[in-house]
C-alpha cells in the first residue's frame, strides 16, 4: 500500500485505517450507552445486536490489519470481511422485502454497492479471482472514482432520510456515525484498488455491460428466429389458406344447392302464378266496386228526377 509522508489524509491507508476503528468504537459506546438509558426491550435489544455485530466483525478485521498475522493472511481475511457484508446485504434485502420503506432500500444499496466494491477489489490478485472468472464481470467496466463516489453518494442520502425520521439526538447521532463509516470504508477500499492498478495487478480485465446488452439481444433474436421457424414447419399460412379457400368453395356450394332447390320445386313459376292471380282478382274487385258505384248513381238519379217530376205537379 502507499507510504509517503506527503500523502493528505485521505490518501494515507493507515489513517483512514485508524479513524475506521475510532469511529467503530465511537458507534459501539454510544449504542450500548443509549440502549442503558432507555427500557430495554427484546425487540430494542436485538437491533443493538445486529447492528452491533457487523461493526464489532469489521473491528476486528481491521485490528487484525495492524498486526503481522493480519498482514500475512491479508486476503484470507478479505474472504472473511466479504462474506459478512454478503449476509448484511443480504439481510437488508429481506428486510426490505417484507416492510418496504425508503430508508431500509438505501441501507441495502449501500450494502449491495459496498459488497460489488469489495468483491472486485479484495478479491483481485487472488486465486478466487482467477477461478471465478472476475476479471471478466461485467462490473469491472466501473472506474475507481465512480465506484468511490456512488458509495459517497449512497452514504449521504441513507442519512438524509434516517434524519428526516429519527426524532431522538440518540438516533441523530448514530445515523451521522454510520454515515462516515461507510465513507470511511469506501475510501479504504478505493485506496486499495488504486494501489492494485498502480502496480498492475490483474489489469486485463474485459468484462463490461455492451456484452451483457449483446447477449441479451442475441437471446431475443435467436427466439424470434425459432418462432418464425416453427411457423414455416407448420405452414400456418398454408393452412389458413386452405380454411379460406374451404369457406370460400362452401358458400359457393350453398348457392348452388340453393339456385338448384328453387329450379327443381319450381318455385320462380309459383311465384308468377301467384302474382297473375293475385292481379286478376285486383282487377275483379276493381270492376265489382265501379258497378257498385255506377248502380249507386243511377238509383240517386231517378230518385232526383221523380222529386223534381213531383214538385212541377
């Protein structure tokens, strides 16, 4: 790791290494002391517990770095400090799974961006790296700086929003320790990948997102092309064609049938016997009524005429 007396503070391993640790003893103390000042529950208890566990682990990992046991088995305690934020993501998801709220979905992406962070950059220049493959993960297309200031970012808005819900200076002041911890943290982590790529350890990594968005096109293209395949095994347009065809060849036929039943029962010359009686009886009716009426007028014509003959008389 770097070593120079020029270094800012923020760029010196064993500093950022050291404020690590006071802030973790700092969170430790004030959590067992305002859990005394208040009616300790089962349920109060078991958050201290589980938000004391994980702190009191990375302590240790970090009090281990200072000695040569922790030097030499450097990596070994990575694996171990990796897969304590795996069960903390882990957690926070299920957490987040069964009472959804906007805090416990910042503390598990602070979590899951953490552990990303971590996974590709403890395990670099190490045997888990080379047997699973990382080097080509698709997350090794994030810069340094990116990775660093997502985590930043990540940190500020989870305290922003415990702030906002936290009404007691106890939970005030936690949520403000946590948060420079996990800024804290980021930076030890960056400090380490920055002097893994200044001395060029597994450098040639090719993973990046283009090959996944690639994969996932191919994936989409090949089912399209096995739909379109199946359709052309089972000659779909054929058979619909035919269905058409059949309907088209049946309605012909209903017509035919239909111009033949009238022509063999001889229903067009019913029809124009019918119409031919029913005219001529028109025309009988017709000619009955103007009798009737001519009959009328004549027998008012003689009654008109035998008054008049009887008022000359």
């Amino acid at each position: 790791m770097m070593k120079s007396k020029d270094l800012k503070w923020y760029d010196n391993v064993q500093t950022i290494t050291n404020l690590i640790i006071g802030v973790i003893f700092v969170i430790i103390i004030c959590s067992q002391s305002f859990a005394l000042g208040q009616t300790l529950s089962l349920q109060l208890f078991g958050s201290i517990i589980n938000h004391n566990s994980i702190y009191i682990l990375v302590l240790v990992y970090f009090i281990f770095l200072k000695t040569s046991f922790g030097k030499k088995y450097f990596n070994y305690l990575n694996v171990v400090l990796i897969f304590i934020y795996f069960i903390s993501a882990f957690t926070s998801l299920l957490t987040v799974v069964q009472l959804f709220s906007l805090d416990a979905a910042l503390d598990f992406m602070v979590s899951f961006v953490l552990l990303v962070y971590m996974v590709h950059t403890l395990f670099r220049d190490t045997l888990v790296w080379k047997e699973f493959k990382l080097d080509k993960s698709p997350f090794n297309e994030l810069t340094n700086d990116w990775l660093y200031y997502a985590v930043v970012l990540m940190a500020i808005s989870a305290l922003i929003i415990n702030l906002i819900s936290t009404v007691a200076l106890s939970g005030v002041l936690i949520s403000l320790l946590d948060a420079v911890y996990v800024v804290l943290f980021g930076r030890y982590i960056y400090l380490y990948r920055e002097y893994l790529d200044k001395n060029k350890i597994d450098m040639n990594n090719n993973g990046n997102f283009d090959d996944i968005k690639k994969t996932i096109k191919d994936s989409v293209d090949e089912t399209t092309d096995k739909v379109k395949s199946t359709i052309e095994d089972a000659k779909i347009d054929e058979k619909i064609k035919d269905v058409k065809n059949t309907i088209v060849d049946a309605a012909t036929d209903i017509k035919d049938e239909t111009v033949k039943f009238i022509k063999d029962n001889k229903i067009d010359k019913a029809a124009e016997d019918a119409l031919d009686e029913i005219d001529k009886s028109t025309k009988e009716i017709q000619k009955k009524v103007n009798e009737k009426v001519d009959e009328i007028k004549e027998k008012k014509k003689k009654s008109e005429s035998k008054k008049e003959k009887g008022d000359n008389e």
